[in-house]
C-alpha cells in the first residue's frame, strides 16, 4: 500500500459486538458506535532493528505458537 494512503475505519452506530483498538499488541482502546479511526503516513522515519539471527516472521510464528505443521 503506497504510503500516500489514507485508511478511515468508522464503527458502525449499528454494532453490537464491543470494538476493541490494539496498537502493537501492546495497549487496547475500546471504541464506541460513531468512531472513526484515521490511520496516515506519519512525517518522520523510524528506525527499525535488524537481527541476523531471527527474522520477524519466525519471533511471530515462535509467539503464536505455530509449528509450521498443517494444523489443519
């Protein structure tokens, strides 16, 4: 997705499940009907660490507890 993208996620008044916003896993926002998420490029770079040793898909599939079998 090109970074001049904009994503607006509205919560529609009608829902009847309760919305619940993550921001990295890490801190949850409840959400009410009428609200509107606005996700845009942000104006300044952010520095991301590199390991040689674990790839960030493996530290995933290593917390999400999949083996790599078929599960299915």
């Amino acid at each position: 997705m090109p970074s001049s993208d904009r994503i607006k996620i509205k919560v529609e008044r009608e829902q009847r499940a309760q919305v619940i916003l993550t921001v990295d896993g890490q801190i949850a926002f409840p959400l009410e009907a009428g609200d509107v998420i606005r996700i845009t490029e942000l104006d300044k770079k952010v520095n991301i660490i590199r390991s040689d040793k674990r790839s960030f898909y493996g530290v995933v599939k290593s917390k999400l507890g999949w083996s790599g079998g078929n599960n299915a």
